[in-house]
C-alpha cells in the first residue's frame, strides 16, 4: 500500500484565511522534493467556511488537509469522524481523507506545543497563563493538562472558562505563572509591533515566554521576555512537529 501511495500523485493543503505567508507550504514543499514524491500541497485561502464544500468537491486526488486560523474549531460540521484527542480538544488541525472519502479530524498543534515546550520545562515551572481563547489555546490547555502544568486563561473579556481579562492582570499575577503562551495573532509579519498587553515587568529569568507565532521569529512578545533573559520559544519546532504528525496520519490511510 505504501508504494501505492508513493507512486500516485497527490493533493494536499492548507486551510485558513490569509495565509500567503504559511509555513506549512514551504515545508511540504521541501519535504515532497527531498523525499522524491510527485505531491504537492497549496493554499486554501478562505474567506469563509462555506467555501470548503466547493474546495473539497473541485480538488481531485485530495488526500489531507491542515486547518490553520480561523477555521479549527468552525471546519468540525464538516467532517464524518473526529479522532478521540481530537474530540477531547474541542479543535482541528489535521483532515485525512480516507478510502472511500470520508473526512476524518485529528488535532496535531497538541503533540507539536508539548513536545516542543517539554525539554525547556523545570520544576518551577507549574502554573502557565494562556493568552487567547481561539482553536490553538484549546490544544495549549490539554497538553498542559498532560504535562500536569496548572494553566489558567486570558481573554480580552470575562467568559466562560476565562479567569483572567488583560485588565485584571498585574505584576504579581504575571510573577506567579512562569509559563505564559501567546494563542493570539499578535505580533505577526507585518504587524510586528503589536503584542498582547501584559504588565511585562512581572517578567523574570525563570520564566518560559511561548509565542505560537514564527513569523517574525522573535516577535515583540518574545523580545520583552529575551531582555529579562527568560527562555523564548517561537511556533516553528511546534510547527514541525506537528506537519510531521500531520505526514504520518496522512501517509496511513
């Protein structure tokens, strides 16, 4: 079966809103001309959801999809199967085709963060604030989970789920949790000066300053941490970690 596949040409993707500048392109790109495959693997920029029946109905030979901001959580209506973890989550970002076309969910954003924030953790590091409320911070919050860190979240308002509004923090609050993840678009080429509004003086060299965002691959963010002599992690190990699970789920079926 693997030759099978090896052999046949396939379609893969990204889907999402504005992603000219996706990682995951350049990546598979790359990955499918070292490896000697005859796939490719394009863009499907979105404007909204509703166009994904028509996508999927016009893309012969399409075999997997990646789902990146802001459809995690909206492309689940689309689909026959979510796998487990996937359903735990409560978000998507792996779609496998299967044999006779159905659309199975997977989430990888959560193996990726947890194994790329796992080598830089130490034993202080046992409560985390989560920055943002989208489809990623659902993945943030249970690998935290797993990795048995404390974490709370932070939202531009009080919701359900919500602890923190950015209002209500202060530098004793930002002391306490040494992990803290930016979810949020915040900061991303060419909006390289935004970041998320946090009393950054709370900050110290025993904390770990997450950002999901490559693209600058040090965002402000990230800089405010650097300057306390934090550790920075930016999203691109996560980001490889989890198109080479992507690869995998989608190599199976």
């Amino acid at each position: 079966m693997e030759n099978k596949q090896d052999k046949a040409k396939y379609k893969f993707g990204l889907l999402g809103r504005d992603i000219s500048y996706s990682f995951s392109r350049g990546y598979f790109a790359k990955k499918f001309e070292k490896e000697n495959l005859p796939h490719t693997y394009v863009n499907f920029d979105l404007q909204t959801i509703d166009e994904l029946k028509e996508v999927i109905d016009n893309t012969p030979n399409l075999k997997g999809i990646n789902v990146t901001i802001p459809y995690k959580e909206q492309v689940i209506t689309f689909l026959d199967k979510l796998n487990k973890t996937a359903e735990k989550i409560g978000a998507v970002n792996t779609i496998r085709f299967t044999k006779n076309n159905k659309l199975v969910g997977y989430n990888t954003d959560y193996y990726g963060f947890k194994n790329s924030l796992k080598p830089h953790l130490k034993s202080h590091h046992k409560k985390a604030l989560i920055l943002g409320t989208g489809g990623a911070s659902k993945a943030i919050a249970y690998a935290l989970k797993k990795l048995k860190i404390q974490f709370d979240f932070v939202s531009r308002s009080h919701k359900k789920g919500v602890t923190f509004s950015y209002n209500d923090l202060t530098e004793r609050i930002i002391s306490e949790y040494t992990i803290i993840i930016n979810c949020t678009p915040l900061g991303t080429f060419p909006n390289i000066e935004e970041c998320p509004t946090i009393p950054y003086k709370g900050i110290t060299e025993h904390h770990i300053l997450y950002d999901l965002i490559y693209n600058p691959e040090q965002t402000k963010f990230l800089n405010y941490g650097f300057k306390k002599g934090s550790t920075t992690i930016n999203g691109l190990e996560m980001l490889r970690l989890q198109a080479e699970k992507s690869w995998k789920i989608w190599h199976k079926s």
